[in-house]
C-alpha cells in the first residue's frame, strides 16, 4: 500500500459527527472507505460508500463484513466508533438498560472485530482502533454505566493487541474529551428515574452543556484517528485534543486523593 492507497477501512457509526468525520479523513488520507449506520442514509458524493449495519446484530455484522469483502477482497483498518451514552444516577438504571447500552459499546466492538480478525490474520496484518474516552480511564459520576463499558473496551483493547501482535495486526485505543457532536442530545436517561438525583443529575447535565460548548471540534479526533491508523510503530493509547491529553497526564502522574479532589470540585460534587 502507498499514501494514495492505504487499503480498506471500514468505520462503524460513520453517519453522522466523529464516525462520519473520521470516515471523511480517511478517504482524504487515501483509504478505500466503507462506513456503517443503523438505518440506511442517502447516497454520498463524499466518496464514501455507507453500507447498514448494526452492531448489536451477529447476522447484521456478518452480512456487513461479507458486502465488504465481496467488493474489496481485504479489510486493513476498522474503526470501532457506534457507541451511545447514558447520563444519569448509576442507581436509576435497571440491568436490563445497562444490558442494553454494554451490547451497543462492548459487545459491538466484540463483534465486528471477531468478523474482520479471519480476514486480517490470513492478510497478516491490520489495524483495529477502537474508540474510548477519557472516561474509560477515569471516574465519571452519574456516567457510572458509560464509563464503565469504556473501562471494558479499555481492558479488551490492550489484551487483544498482545494476542494479535504475533499476525501482524495492532489494536489501539483513541481517547477522546467532550466532543462538538450530537453526542449531548443523543444522551439516554435512566428508566428508572429516581427523585433524590434529581438535582445531582442537573447539575452534571449543566456542566456537559458547558463543557461540550468548549470541547473539541470532531476533526481533532479524525486526525487522531488516522495517525493511529496509520503510526507505524504504534503506541496503545492515543488521546484525543488538549483536554485529553491533560487528563491522561493528571491521572497517571497526579497523587489520587488530589486527582479525587479536583474531580469532584471541577463537577460541583461536595468535596
């Protein structure tokens, strides 16, 4: 492969903000792109050719891989990106939405990845970058549920890179802050709302709004992306924009009582 041809890639949760920027760098860089969305969108001039798929779906993310491999023969790069989030109380969620957001963020990842691993293990190489957060490596009160299935893609991540080393194919993990993208408005809330969080719940709601009017813009995570798609000697984590990059120094070099302390200040939490 040569700059103007890095192979293909296949990007889930690519019809709208970061999937759908990320796709666009990609093409840009030189990839072959092939994005997915849970619901069939209109035809693009972008150059990037949108397949459906869901990634909660075993048939669904068979069928994706197969349309994907019919037309190309090859998949050098997945971008696990399809992911939803859930703001709220951890108590006020039943199992049954946990279960739901984890087979969306977890086990979606599981899957397209188990899909695309035969054809990059007979290639004897590929790159599989998954999407986190910072919250996969930090607290996050009342995004206890979220969080935590980006802990798990964390954990997944790096265990998974030190079996595939041996085939030629890396995983690595791209760790965004708060994002300029519809992520806000997409939030799902708990379904069993409980009154005592009410005013907890309101005020972390007030400061994501804050935050994501200051966040970064969906580009700086493309470009993320793609120098972890493309890094050839690559490192297993890569954070995404300033604010990224500040909490993922604070978090490892940052005695944890001060860390717990300027967490809960900064959230409005008591301290």
């Amino acid at each position: 492969m040569n700059k103007t041809n890095l192979g293909v890639a296949l990007v889930t949760g690519a019809s709208s903000g970061i999937g759908h920027t990320t796709a666009k760098a990609l093409k840009n860089a030189g990839f072959r792109v092939f994005g997915t969305s849970r619901r069939a969108v209109a035809e693009r001039s972008d150059g990037i050719t949108m397949l459906t798929g869901d990634v909660t779906d075993d048939a669904s993310v068979a069928k994706l891989v197969q349309d994907v491999l019919a037309e190309t023969g090859r998949i050098d790069l997945l971008v696990n990106n399809a992911g939803v989030g859930l703001l709220g109380g951890a108590e006020e969620s039943s199992v049954a939405q946990a279960k739901s957001l984890f087979d969306v963020n977890v086990f979606g990842v599981m899957r397209v990845t188990k899909a695309v691993l035969p054809t990059m293990r007979r290639q004897g190489k590929g790159r599989i970058v998954n999407l986190s957060s910072v919250q996969g490596f930090i607290p996050a009160p009342y995004f206890a549920l979220y969080s935590s299935s980006k802990h798990a893609v964390e954990g997944y991540s790096e265990s998974l890179d030190h079996e595939l080393r041996p085939f030629g194919i890396r995983v690595v993990l791209v760790e965004p802050a708060y994002t300029r993208t519809s992520f806000e408005e997409n939030l799902a809330r708990p379904d069993q709302l409980l009154d005592i969080y009410d005013a907890a719940r309101a005020g972390m709601n007030a400061a994501v709004h804050k935050a994501m009017e200051k966040g970064d813009a969906p580009e700086v995570v493309a470009r993320t992306v793609l120098a972890a798609a493309t890094d050839p000697a690559p490192k297993g984590r890569y954070a995404a924009g300033k604010m990224a990059r500040q909490v993922s120094f604070l978090r490892r070099f940052v005695p944890a009582s001060a860390f717990d302390k300027s967490l809960r200040k900064q959230l409005g939490l008591p301290v």
